[in-house]
C-alpha cells in the first residue's frame, strides 16, 4: 500500500454488500450502471461496487481491497485522491462550486492546455469526451461546409449518432454478449437513423491505402478524418509508422480537418500528447479524462481560424451549463502539475515492467499474449498474433481474457472487464504493486 493509501480516511460508510446494491441497481438503472462496460458482462459475475480509492488502490462494498489498474478509465493519472487533487477540490468548492460565468481557472486552463499542445491554439471546455468529439465533428462540418466523415474500426470517441458507427469500447466488448448488437452493424447503436449513419465512412485502423482509396472517391464532401493516435478502445493498438502522417497530408491536399481524438491520450503519453510523441499536428483535438483529474471533463481546440467558427463568434453553436467548471478546472490543473518529465518517465518505466512482465508469465505459461503498450496505457491480447487494428483485436480470445480477469480479481488486482480496452498505470503505482501484479498473473494463468 503506498504512503497516500495508509493515510487516507474510511469513508466506507455503512456496509452493503456489492451483491445486495447490484440486485437493487439493477431494478433502479439498465443493467444496474451507467456506463455499460461496468456491468461485467464480458467477463460475467457481478460487478464491485466500489466506496474507496487511495493511490493505486481501491476497495469495495464487501471490504476488497485491490491494486487498480482500471484507473477510472484512464483519468487517474495521478492515482486515487491524490492529496493535493483533493485539497484543490474542496479548497475551490468551499469558494462556489458553479457560476455559469467566467472564472480564473478556465484562463488558467486554457493557458496551460495550449502551452502542453501547441496546435490547440484555442479551445472550448466542455463536460466530458464524448461532448468534446461530437462539438469537434460538428465544427468541422460547419468550417468545412462539407458533410461527411471517416473514422476507423474499433475507435470510439463517445455516443454521438455519427460516431456510433462501427465503435470500439464498450460496442465492441458487447459484439461478444449474445443478443447484443454489437460492433458489425452501421450503425452499431439502435436509435441512430441510417441517414445519419450514412454520412460516417469507416476504415481499418492502420490502413492508409484505405484511406487514400476513400479520399480518391469522395474528396470534396469530407470534413473531417477522426482517429484515437493511439486506439485505446479496442484495447491498446499504437500507430503504424506514416499512418498518422498520411493522414495528415491527405486531410491537408483535400481540405478536410484531422482530428485527433486525444481523450485518452492527452497529457497521458506525454505532456504533448500523442501528436507531440509521433509529431503530427491535427487542425482539431479532443481531450478528456486526464485534464480533469477525475472530474467531469471534455475540451476541444486547435487551429484558431477554425476555433473562430464557434459561437459566439461564429455560427457553430455549443454551450454547457457546468463547461469550464472550476472544481473540474482545479481538479485537472492540480493533476496536470504533478506531470513533468520525471512523472512522465516513471510512468513509462512502470509501464515497461508491467508489458514486459506479463509477457514474460505468458510465455512460460505456454499462453498467447501480445502486449501493445504506448508509455502507460497496455493491453495483453490472448492472441498469437500482431494485434494492429479490430479485426486483429478481435482475433483475441476473449474467454481466456475473462478467465485472466477473475484470476488476477481473486489475487486483488482490479483490471479492465474486457479484452478491448486500455490498463492504466498511474503515478502511484509502485515497481513492488507490479511485481505483485505480475506474480497474481503468473498463478491465473497457471490456475
Ligand atoms: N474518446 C475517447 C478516445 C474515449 O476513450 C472516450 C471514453 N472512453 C470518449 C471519447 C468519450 O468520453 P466520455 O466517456 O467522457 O464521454
């Protein structure tokens, strides 16, 4: 347990069992959440509830306490109510949690976000990533005066109607639950209109011929190209070398906007972001997760003719009542302090002995896995082959995964459940939290 975790108050509170809040969460929200990938459909069983985080690690209702490598879903880069995160918090909150009017802290933000990312020259604060990507989209279609899109198999970036089609995440996780919909359909969501689907061409990730096919069609109607720099939600799966970049220069040639969906990615692979560790610069990005600390948090920025088209300059409406809230806003700029060059390569080094090891068990083991890893985001596929995008992904299998998932829960340690989606090493996980991770995966795959 590290130093943060010993010092942390019990706010457990009363004790409910995770199994007795599931039967009443279930009677109270659609499979008992809300967000689908919780409900542990994947991988079976019932999902912990959880009352307590510190650190790298977390508890539960029944009093289980587990090393975290879900981190959220990536925002906790700094861990489980890292103490300053969490003085900020109610520092700022004791001084009005809302104004619905410009604060210091969104300048402050935005100062900050822009410095970090150079081709974000201005940005818009919004709620969370899937509001960043579907502002992002529409404002692409209002510069470019041009409808329609490409993105790529097994990338999410959130529920918007146009960017449910063909999407990683929690779609591609329930593509393996029987009578789900899944990732095969356009759209792959019920509730999209086909017309809407229509407009959203998908490619496979890592494929630039396919794309310099799809721009040979229709060069004239594309807005924008949209792609994760790193997939994170069909599992991790990095770029190909000269992928991001001929996207770049077709984009450029045709008049379409790049953009890079950086939700997961920014100030997550580096301070820069992935665009700063590949050296591609896109018209738009999207952030999300780390710049809000584990508040609720979404950005979108970049060119600032572009920007310039957003109300109330220009005629691209999107507003929020809580955007640039400043518990979101101090939360976020306490996390992105913690982050400098050290913080980054810890990072990276933790991560490095994570991939490594796992791989090094499962080769003993006599088991498949590819890890793919981009500094401390990873994911160890149950397949013997190179995993590059969702039709490798999906190669995996998925039951071994499930079987992996409750072995590494039964030895206290939390990870993703489902194959296709990213682990997050944090800055207070310790070289000895994955040395113990990698010794509980040595015995669930022996088991
Ligand atoms: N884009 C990417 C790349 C994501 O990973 C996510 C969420 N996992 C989103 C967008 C949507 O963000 P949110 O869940 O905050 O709406």
């Amino acid at each position: 347990m590290t130093d943060a975790a010993k010092e942390a108050p019990d706010t457990t509170g009363v004790a409910v069992s995770s199994s007795v809040l599931y039967a009443e969460a279930c009677r109270l929200m659609p499979g008992g959440v809300n967000s689908p990938v919780r409900a542990y459909r994947a991988v079976g069983g019932i999902p912990l509830f959880l009352v307590r985080g510190a650190g790298a690690t977390v508890w539960d209702a029944d009093g289980g306490e587990y090393l975290d490598y879900v981190g959220s879903w990536g925002p906790l880069i700094a861990g489980h109510a890292h103490p300053a995160v969490v003085r900020g918090i109610v520092e700022t909150a004791a001084a009005g949690s809302s104004f619905g009017a410009p604060t210091p802290l969104e300048v402050e933000m935005a100062r900050t976000v822009t410095a970090s990312v150079p081709s974000i020259e201005m940005l818009r604060m919004v709620s969370s990533g899937t509001e960043a990507a579907m502002s992002a989209l529409r404002l692409a279609r209002a510069a470019t005066g041009r409808r329609d899109l490409l993105k790529f198999d097994g990338c999410y970036h959130g529920h918007a109607d146009s960017l449910l089609v063909k999407a990683g995440s929690g779609m591609m996780t329930l593509a393996h639950v029987p009578g789900s919909r899944g990732a095969a359909g356009v759209p792959s969501s019920a509730g999209v209109p086909d017309e809407i689907a229509a407009l959203t061409r998908v490619l496979p990730y890592n494929d630039a011929e396919a794309v310099r096919a799809a721009f040979q069609d229709r060069r004239q109607e594309i807005a924008a190209v949209i792609v994760e720099p790193v997939a994170g939600n069909m599992g991790v799966v990095p770029p190909a070398p000269g992928f991001l970049e001929t996207l770049r220069d077709l984009c450029s040639a045709a008049g379409a906007l790049l953009i890079f969906d950086e939700v997961i990615t920014g100030f997550r692979v580096g301070r820069g972001g992935a665009q700063a560790r590949y050296g591609v610069r896109p018209d738009l990005t999207c952030l999300g997760k780390v710049i809000g600390g584990g508040l609720p948090v979404g950005v979108y920025g970049g060119r600032r003719d572009v920007m310039q088209v957003v109300a109330p300059l220009g005629p691209a409406y999107q507003a929020g009542t809580l955007s640039g809230n400043p518990v979101a806003m101090r939360a976020g700029l306490e996390t992105l302090r913690l982050l400098d060059d050290a913080a980054y390569q810890r990072l990276d080094e933790l991560g490095a002995a994570l991939a490594d090891g796992l791989a090094t068990v499962a080769r003993r083991a006599g088991v498949d896995i590819v890890v793919n890893r981009v500094g401390s985001m990873l994911t160890p596929f149950f397949t013997g082959t190179p995993v590059v995008d969702a039709a490798s992904a999906q190669r995996a299998d998925v039951d071994r995964y499930a079987r992996f998932f409750h072995g590494l829960l039964d030895r206290g340690v939390m990870v993703p459940p489902s194959q296709f989606e990213a682990w997050f090493v944090s800055l207070a996980h310790t070289a000895e939290d994955v040395r113990r991770t990698v010794d509980a995966a040595r015995a669930a795959l022996a088991a």
